[in-house]
C-alpha cells in the first residue's frame, strides 16, 4: 500500500461550491487506525418516518406479516412494539399530526410549524458537534416523498432545540442532489439554470483534481485509482437521473422517465387527495432514497431525516404490487373503496381498520412501505466502513410513524402501540430481536440518547426519567 495517507474528510471541491466526497480508501487509513480494534466511524444519527402508521395487532404478526419486507435486515434491526406517545395528544388537533411530532420529539405540537422540542438527530448533534461540524458539510439534511401538505409536522422530522425545523425539506431528487453537491454557477445569463444544468455536470467542475488522483503523482494505489472511478461513476448516474441529462458515458442506464408527481399546492388540492400511479410513487422515492444514502456514504451528511409518505397522507393509489417477483395485490383504492375525491383515498382502509377482518388493501398498503423503507436501509449495508461494518450497523437509524391505530375514535389507542425499529448504532443498542418494550416514547428517546453520549433530555427537567435497559447493549 502507498504509505502516504489521505484525510477521511479528503473531497473534490469545484465552483460554485461543489463539493464531491470520495468514498474510504485505505490512505485515508492511519497505520495506528489500521492497527485499530475498532477503527472511529462517524457519529450519525437519522430519523426515517412513513405515514399512517401500523395496527398494533398487525405488528404482533412479526415478520410473518407486513413487516416481511424487513426480515432480511432483521439481525441489524431492533423493533420496538407497545410505544406509548399519548403524552404527545393535543386537544383539538387529530392524532395523524400529533403523533407525526410526537415521532422522534416524544413531545406534542406547538402550533402549526412548531415541535415541543428538538428531535433526537439534533440532540445528538449537537451532542457531538457543539461548534459545527466539519467544513464541507450539510450540517442537516431532510427530503422525502410526500404529498399531504397541511401543517408542516405531517411531513419534517427534525427539529432545533427550540421546536423549529432544523432545514428546508427538499422533495424532488433535483433539490436534494443540488442542497448535497451544490449549484453550479457560470458567468453569463442564469435565468435557466436548468438549462445550464443539462449542459455541465457537477464532475466537470472537479474533473482537474480527478485526472491528479488518477495520474502519476497521486498518492494512490491502483485499487484505490479504481474504487475512485467507480464512485464517480455512480455519482453521475444519479445525477443523470435526477436531471435527465442527455449526455451519459458508454454502458449508463438508460434514464427513466420525467417524473410527473405533484409537488406543492398541486400535491394537496384542499386535502382531497390525488391520483397516483404505483410505479411513479416508488421511482421518485427510490431516486430520493438513492441519493439521501449516497450523501451519508460520501459523508456529506451525518443527520437529518427521510419521510415516506406524510401523516395521514391521502393517495388514490392505483397498479400492481409485487414483492420478491411475485404480484401480492391489485392497488386501485378509488374502485376498491367505491367512493372518489377524499373518500377514495387509501387513508380511509386505515379508519376502517377492524381487528378481526382480514383488512386486506391496508396490509397490502403496509406491507408496501415497509418494502420501501427496507429498500433504504438495505442501500445503506452496502456500504462497509473502517470497522467492517456497514453504515447501517454503525448509524442511529430510527424509523417512526404517527399511529398505532388509524381509528379516530380513541386517542389513547390511536397514540398506543407505534411501531419504533431502531439499529445498532455501532453496538449500542440491542438487534435482531423483536421487543414488546411496553414504555413511553420520551423515555425510550432518552434512553437512546443517553446511549449516544447526549447529556440533554427529552420533555420537562423534573419528569424522572426511567431507563429501557432492555434495548441497550
């Protein structure tokens, strides 16, 4: 191996504030970090949430049920069942946004835009970077894939200290490329700055510092030569994707088709919900899921949150879902449901949910997100660090919802029994186990900041905090 070695934080950086991680290489390894144990990895902490919830008795199913799709992650996953977030209830405003705040706050909303506290990302953050992080970095990142637009809690997850959001949201794979790598920026006329995009890629402003690392003078071995062009390959291929571009090298995918999803105001037209094409929903969120996961891999970022769909999202979802090749349900809520506008959406199975009916189109609807969730999680234990685990092992990865039962009927049963899965977050918490944890959520949130090397808690400073031992290592 060369002996010269290379700053973990090593990137390419271009104009316009361009910035390219490189992916670990053994020169960005010491000899005392080689001859390491356990090799440092970055503390990172993200909160990934999906809309609606699951019924608590659907999750007592276990992996037989709707969480199938996360069995194959299971030993890197710790789910929690019984969590209670009825502290978190606020009179006059229904449990969806409720329990969507309450989700990684254990706190109830305040106002419209407005958490009762931080989220556990920020505590951690903080926690660990009280001066900033290092130079370079989106100090937080938050996008998803949603639709439901009223009040603000439906759809971001991570909040300051004081309940404001911590970042913009970015929700189409374009802003959330650009708010990682940057904008190019070029003399001239920049009233289209798409136009300018499809023209020049982000690799060719640092295209100077890649012929240096690939020629004769850089300090890098031929593998790692390698790993480098691969990398910056795949950096361009999402890229493409997120911006169509026309000009791809020899052997890129072919591009997929212009998203036609709705955004904005047209997303939420008065809450009566929109069409929406299975297969169109899933490309836009695993074009935002590849590139959310390509963002921790460069170590752009290291906190933040993803959302698959907001709380009390309402699509009419229609086509054919299939899971591991085989078709498992005919989506076509507005037929199915026999009603159009608001009451064709696939929110209402939720609100119809019985336990002792089969409530086929909800678990189908379930199983769906936890398919894409898992599609998330599996992107990021492709990627192994310094340590030999993944970066799934070694974040804080915290997946949440807003309801334990879609009924309005009952808050103490809505805010009952969310679903929670943790990971490990380099063997700090407990994995491959399905817990019946039977506690409040801030308690739970406290005790996996506690884990995490936070001082700060959760909720008010005179509520005796107990400790859940039994999802720490």
């Amino acid at each position: 191996m060369n002996n010269k070695t290379l700053s973990r934080r090593t990137v390419l950086k271009g104009l316009g504030g361009i910035t390219v991680g490189l992916p670990l290489l053994e020169e960005m390894l010491s000899n005392t970090a080689l001859a390491d144990a356990q090799p440092k990895v970055p503390v990172r902490a993200f909160n990934v949430f999906f809309g609606l919830g699951i019924p608590s008795p659907l999750q007592a199913e276990g992996f037989d049920g709707v969480l199938e799709p996360l069995k194959p992650l299971g030993d890197k996953l710790l789910i929690m069942r019984n969590v209670d977030q009825v502290r978190a209830d606020e009179s006059g405003i229904n449990a969806h946004y409720d329990g969507a705040i309450a989700a990684f706050t254990a706190e109830a909303p305040e106002g419209e835009a407005k958490a009762g506290g931080p989220s556990i990302d920020q505590v951690i953050r903080k926690a660990h970077h009280p001066k900033g992080q290092p130079a370079g970095m989106v100090p937080t990142l938050i996008g998803g894939t949603f639709f439901r637009r009223s009040r603000v809690g439906r759809y971001v997850h991570s909040y300051n200290s004081d309940g404001t959001v911590a970042a913009s949201i970015q929700e189409r794979p374009r802003e959330l490329f650009d708010r990682v790598f940057g904008t190019i920026t070029l003399a001239g006329d920049q009233t289209d700055l798409r136009r300018t995009r499809l023209k020049r890629s982000v690799l060719d402003s640092v295209v100077g510092q890649y012929r240096y690392y690939k020629g004769a003078n850089s300090p890098l071995g031929a593998a790692s030569k390698g790993r480098i062009s691969d990398h910056l390959d795949r950096v361009r291929e999402f890229e493409q994707r997120a911006y169509e571009m026309k000009r791809r090298p020899e052997g890129t995918p072919p591009l997929p088709a212009r998203s036609q999803l709705a955004h904005g105001g047209e997303a939420d037209p008065g809450g009566e919900g929109v069409d929406m094409p299975l297969n169109d929903l899933t490309s836009e969120w695993r074009l935002m899921a590849d590139l959310y996961a390509l963002a921790i891999e460069l170590d752009r970022v290291r906190f933040g949150s993803l959302t698959f769909l907001a709380a009390g999202e309402r699509l009419r979802i229609k086509g054919d879902y299939t899971y591991n090749d085989k078709k498992v349900f005919e989506f076509d809520d507005e037929k199915q449901l026999r009603q159009s506008g608001s009451g064709g959406c696939s929110h209402e199975w939720w609100h119809q949910f019985k336990e002792k009916n089969e409530n086929k189109q909800l678990r189908a609807h379930a199983h769906m997100k936890m398919r894409e969730i898992a599609y998330f999680l599996t992107r990021l234990d492709q990627s192994k660090e310094a340590n030999g685990k993944s970066i799934l092992e070694n974040s804080l990865i915290t997946i949440s919802t807003e309801s334990g039962d879609g009924r309005h009927n009952n808050v103490k049963r809505e805010l009952s029994g969310i679903f929670h899965a943790i990971t490990g977050a380099n063997n700090r918490f407990k994995t491959g186990q399905i817990l019946d944890v039977g506690a409040e959520g801030i308690d739970v949130y406290n005790t996996m900041l506690q884990a995490m090397g936070a001082k700060e808690k959760l909720g008010p400073n005179d509520r005796e905090f107990k400790s859940i031992d039994a999802i720490r290592v």
